[in-house]
C-alpha cells in the first residue's frame, strides 16, 4: 500500500471513531457483553464494589485518570470506557490477593475440626504410647483395661523362689482369687489432658492403678505355712562382725541363715497377689531373718578400727623370762556386742594379772637349793620374795593399753627380792642347815663366813621355822623377851644380846649365846633356844658386821 493509501486510511478510521458514535457503542456494549459472561464473580461484588480502588492501584489510576480528564473534553465515550477498564482491573487484583487467605483459613479449619475430633476420642481412649501397670494400652477403653486385668486374675499364678533353687506355686484358684472392680482405672483415664493428645506421640505416659482382688484368707494363709521354706529347718542368720585375723580386727563376712521372717512373707506375698506380679524371690525381698549387719555396714567397721586402736599397746614385763602383753593377748580382752559398740574387758586384765602375780609371786613358794657341801633341801615357806602389787599394775596396764602405749617396765611390787630366778635370793645370803646346825654366810657365790649353831629346841613349838625369809634389821645390845606369863604378868624370860639380827617378826633372828657351852653337833636337841639361831659371840659379832637389812636368810632341814 502507497503511503498515500496510508494516509487516507488512518483518517478513514479516525472519522469512523469520531463521527460515528453509533457505531462505536455497539462495539463497546459487545465487548462488556463478553466481559461479563466471562466473569461473572465481579458481578456478585455489586455496584458499590466498583466505586473501591485498590490500594495497590491507586497511583496508577490517579495518574490514568488525570490523563482521561484531559481527553474527556475532546472525547467523552473514550472517557467513560477508560474509567470502566480501571474500575475492572482494581476488581481483579483485589480477588486474587484474597484467594490465599482463604484456601490458608480452609485448611486451619479442616485441621481444627480433626484434632478436636481426636481429642473426643481419647476422652474414652488412653493416649498413645499409655502403659497401665507395665503394659500398653495405647487407644484402648477403659472396659480393654478392666477385661485385660480379669482375664490376668483367672490365669494368675504366683511363683515363691526360696533358697538353694527351691521354689512353690500358689495359683489363683489355689485362694478362690476373684477380680474385684473400682474405679481406679476410669480415674486413670479421666486423669489425662485429652487437649494435649499430639504431645503423647513424642512421650510416653504410664498409670499405675491398684487392682482390688479378693481371695479366701485362710486359704493362702494355709499355703504359705506349708511352703518348703516354711516346714524347713530353720537356721538363724550371723551377722557381719569384727574378727581377729592373727593382726588386726577384719570385718568378717554376714551369713544368711534359712530362718523365714513370717511377717514380711506374708505381707510380700499378698502384695505380689494384689499387684500380679508373677515371682517372689524370698532373699531380695528380705522373707528371711536378715543379719543385722553386712560386711558394708558402717558400724562394722567403726568397730574394726575401735578395736584395733588398743591393739597398737605392747607392754613388756622382764621376768625370768620377758612377758609381753601385746595384740595376741589384748584382742581376747575386747568384745563387741549385738550393737557393735565395743568394750575393753578390765575385769579380763585383772584375771590376767592376778594369773601374773601368782606365776610370779615367790612368797611362800617352794624353792631348792643346794648347800656348800653339796647336800640339795626343798625349802618353802617363808616371807621373803616377789609380791606383784597386782591392783596398782592393773591400772597401769589397763592404762597404757587404751593409750596404745609401748614400753618395758618392772611391774608394780609390793616387795621384791633379789632376782627372778629359781633361787630368787640371788648369789648373795645367809643360810641356815638346821640338821647339820651349821650356818653359812654366802657372797657372790662364795662363802665369807660360817659357823656351827645351835637352833630352837624341836619340842613345845620352840623350833627355828624353816623358809625364806630376810634380816628385818640389826641392832646392838638389845634383850631378847619372851612371851608373858599370864600368872606374873611378866615375860617368861629377858636375856641381853650384844648383837641382835631378827629374820621373823615373831621374835626369830640371829645372836650370840654365851651361856651356850658348845655348837653344833645334837645340843639343840637337848638345849635347843626358843626359835633363835644361837651363835658364837665372835661369829655374831663377825656376821652383824657383814649384814644389813633385806639380806635373804634360807632355813632348812
């Protein structure tokens, strides 16, 4: 086509919209014609609805709008129609910015209405993952749990484990045992929070519910009296206990004796009955009479250390041979009783040392000796000697023990003597042979003096005593008395010594005899002193410068 053509043509069209204005409002009423038929939702809005504009539009419209005013004075159909398209436009984009809300609101709702709808139906159901007394119920009705524990009372059976793999069997029907209904299991299930249904898919809920039974009484009264454990021999426990092993005080094991505790028997096996449970092990449930300690007491053990505190004390004694009180003596002198509280025995010690003292004790006690001629005598009695001062040596052994002291001492005397030998007189003494009326003064073993003698007469009880005995003193002229006479009130003889050297308290001792014609031989058979040792004044002279006080004196036949 020639430009021309062109030309003459664009102005063909603009005079058809200009001029013919019939002819352009039929075409615009065939184009809303079809606008309408194809969506028939903006009509539902209603007429009001085409007056709103849409916020997202509105600068965009405004600015439409100013430029349709400016052509609405050259052509007012155009106008009309523009206005209209806009009004088109703001409908569409306000329904398609709701349709998501509403598709969201629709599925909020589906979903409400499904989980109100499950949470009605655990009204009457327990939860997911809901165990009632150790077994799942999960969706299950409270009448599943009452069946469930009904059907367990009839096949019920109880197994008793004793010891030494023995074990009984009472059954259900053994007791007439019957399911007893209440309301513990529609408590359980009331209890739940049906709201909160989603949590018990990710948590697990347990209830424990006590199942009422009845049973005849008497009868499984009978059944746990004739239980093997029960008709058995019955041996009581030992409980844990300190034990001395040879060192110290160890904690000796507990033993478990077969003796059965009948109240606790009874009262486990009726809550095992009660809770279904199907075995009773007599030993973990405590059925049998338990030692009152175990090795893993605390008080056993205190004990232990208690006792070992006086174990630490060694004491020794130099005798003829060395006594020593140590562990292997005091561990027999501490007890303990049913409470682990622990005694040191005193009276025990005191035992002890009284055995001690009459071991060591010398007093009085037979003794041999052997006299410068060879000649052996038995000599005893007497009052010199060991005397152990056995309460004051009590104490302080009972004292150094709680100390825990060690030492080595001379015990506590009353009197000592020379040495703890056989012969305790020592190597140093007077001595006396009343069969050969000799007497020898003995040194260091050797001799220093001696001399013939004549001892007491050996009739009316006038005989020198035989023994051990010591000079109690010396003393120059002094006079020797006897006893009173009762019928002159005066003693049955004075005679004035020079040298006087008692060995008795009853008036024996050593001293010269002038008045004696000879010694020795058999005169004291016939001129015999009242008990006295009768000397030579220059023997007596000689001895009274060589003695002193505590010198032992030996008599004897």
């Amino acid at each position: 086509m020639s430009r021309n053509e062109n030309q003459k043509s664009e102005i063909h069209q603009e005079n058809i919209d200009i001029k013919n204005d019939s002819t352009y409002d039929d075409i615009r009423e065939e184009t809303d014609d079809e606008f309408i038929a194809g969506g028939a939702d903006e009509d539902i809005m209603g007429d009001d609805a085409e007056d709103e504009v849409i916020e997202e539009g509105d600068t965009a419209e405004e600015s439409g709008m100013e430029e349709a005013d400016e052509i609405d004075e050259v052509h007012p159909r155009k106008s009309t129609r523009r206005r209209r398209g806009a009004r088109r436009r703001g409908r569409r984009k306000k329904s398609m910015s709701k349709k998501p809300w509403i598709i969201a609101g629709s599925i909020v709702g589906a979903l409400l209405v499904i989980y109100l709808g499950a949470a009605v139906f655990f009204m009457s159901h327990f939860l997911v993952n809901t165990t009632v007394n150790g077994k799942d119920f999960s969706g299950k009705t409270a009448a599943d749990v009452e069946d469930y524990l009904k059907e367990q009372v009839e096949e019920y059976e109880l197994t008793i484990q004793e010891q030494n793999n023995v074990s009984d069997v009472i059954s259900g029907t053994d007791i007439s045992l019957t399911y007893k209904e209440n309301s513990q299991v529609e408590d359980a299930l009331d209890a739940q929070n049906q709201l909160l249904w989603i949590v018990s898919l990710f948590a697990k809920s347990s209830a424990d519910v006590t199942i009422e039974v009845e049973y005849d009484e008497a009868a499984l009264q009978e059944r746990i009296e004739n239980l093997q454990a029960v008709t058995a021999e019955q041996t009581d426990p030992v409980s844990a206990h300190p034990e001395y092993d040879g060192n110290s005080f160890v904690v000796a094991e507990e033993q478990y004796g077969t003796k059965v505790d009948m109240e606790t028997l009874t009262a486990k096996i009726e809550q095992y009955i009660t809770e279904f449970n199907p075995t009773l092990d007599m030993m973990d449930e405590e059925c049998y009479v338990m030692p009152a300690y175990t090795s893993d007491s605390p008080e056993v053990q205190a004990a232990c250390d208690e006792m070992n505190s006086y174990l630490k004390a060694s004491i020794t004694y130099p005798m003829d041979e060395s006594i020593v009180v140590d562990k292997q003596l005091i561990s027999g002198w501490i007890t303990y009783d049913a409470e682990m509280n622990v005694t040191f025995n005193e009276d025990a010690v005191r035992e002890w040392m009284r055995e001690f003292g009459s071991k060591y004790d010398t007093v009085g006690t037979s003794r041999t000796i052997t006299t410068p001629t060879g000649k052996t005598a038995e000599v005893s009695g007497g009052t010199y000697g060991w005397i152990v001062d056995e309460a004051a040596e009590t104490e302080n052994l009972i004292n150094s023990i709680k100390n825990g002291e060690v030492a080595e001492r001379e015990p506590a005397y009353k009197q000592t003597a020379a040495s703890h030998g056989a012969q305790d007189w020592g190597n140093t003494y007077i001595e006396v042979d009343i069969a050969a009326q000799h007497m020898w003064y003995i040194v260091d073993g050797s001799i220093a003096m001696e001399s013939d003698v004549v001892t007491g007469l050996p009739a009316d009880g006038r005989d020198t005593p035989t023994g051990v005995y010591s000079i109690l003193y010396t003393e120059r002229d002094s006079t020797l008395k006897g006893e009173v006479d009762p019928a002159t009130g005066k003693p049955s003889y004075e005679t004035p010594v020079a040298f006087w050297m008692p060995f008795t308290g009853q008036g024996h001792g050593f001293h010269d005899a002038t008045w004696q014609s000879s010694f020795g031989g058999s005169r004291y058979q016939t001129n015999g002193s009242h008990g006295c040792v009768n000397m030579p004044y220059d023997k007596a002279e000689q001895l009274f410068g060589m003695i002193s006080a505590g010198t032992p004196v030996i008599v004897h036949n």
